[in-house]
C-alpha cells in the first residue's frame, strides 16, 4: 500500500495532540516550531516521494522522536515558503534534503539530551546509509557525516 492510502486513514485530531505534545519537547530543548499542523503531516506523507520511501504517518507515529524529526522538517520546509504539494520532491528536492538534515540533526541533539543512546544507535547506521544511498550535496553530506562523529560511541 502506498504512502498515500495509509496517511489518508489517520485521525486527525489524534494527530493534533501528539503534534502538540512534540512541540513541546521541541520547545524544551530550544527549537521553537509553531507552524507544523496535523493536516501538514496528512498532506506530506500523502505524498509519494522519488525515492519510493514507503514510511508511513502510521510509521513515525508510534515513534516520537521521528514525529518529532518529521514536524522539524515539516517546519524548515514551510519557514523557506515551499508548498507542501505533489511536486515537493521534484521542484524542491535541495530544500527537502536540507530540511531533513536539519530535522536529524534536531532529533539526535534531543535523543542525546534524552540520554536516549539506542535510539542514536539505531539511527546512525541509517545516517551512514543515507549517505552512500541519497544525493546529498556536499555540503549536506558534511553535516551527515558530523552527525555520524559526534553522536558514535
């Protein structure tokens, strides 16, 4: 099933609450993100992307650091003014690489401060693969790899 037919079935005032409660933790720990609503993550994650990524709003749901990753991204996405629509991907994909580094970078800060090491761990060796599988450019690909030294044991 696509991404598209699973975020259709999320309810959206469930969705509200947890982006609330998301917000807060963001808020705790200094990024200030007001902008993001439940009905932004629906739109977004209706979305089919150009990789064929296939995680779902159901995916990162259960999940509150990659709630918390996705509305980071969600929130650099509409700071820079770009639509969240069916041509995210293909007219916007510097900017969509951008905001999901900075929203990583966000989310291994926080899991950090969490003291929350499996959750790094984990997410690392999906860094690494990032990096040899995505066309980050340079400079994206720096931040990645800083990612990668400072949060490796």
């Amino acid at each position: 099933m696509s991404r598209k037919n699973q975020s259709l079935k999320m309810d959206e005032k469930y969705l509200q609450e947890l982006v609330e409660e998301v917000s807060k933790i963001l808020s705790k720990y200094g990024y200030n993100q007001t902008n993001v609503k439940a009905k932004d993550l629906i739109n977004y994650f209706s979305i089919d992307t150009q990789t064929g990524d296939t995680t779902t709003l159901s995916d990162i749901v259960v999940h509150k650091l990659l709630l918390l990753h996705e509305i980071v991204e969600l929130n650099e996405l509409k700071r820079n003014e770009i639509p969240i629509s069916e041509e995210i991907f293909h007219q916007h994909n510097n900017e969509v690489l951008q905001a999901h580094v900075t929203a990583t970078e966000w989310e291994f800060l926080i899991s950090k401060e969490m003291d929350n090491q499996n959750w790094i761990n984990k997410r690392l060796s999906l860094v690494e693969m990032w990096i040899k599988e995505s066309n980050f450019s340079p400079t994206l690909e720096e931040r990645l790899r800083k990612i990668i030294l400072k949060y490796s044991n």
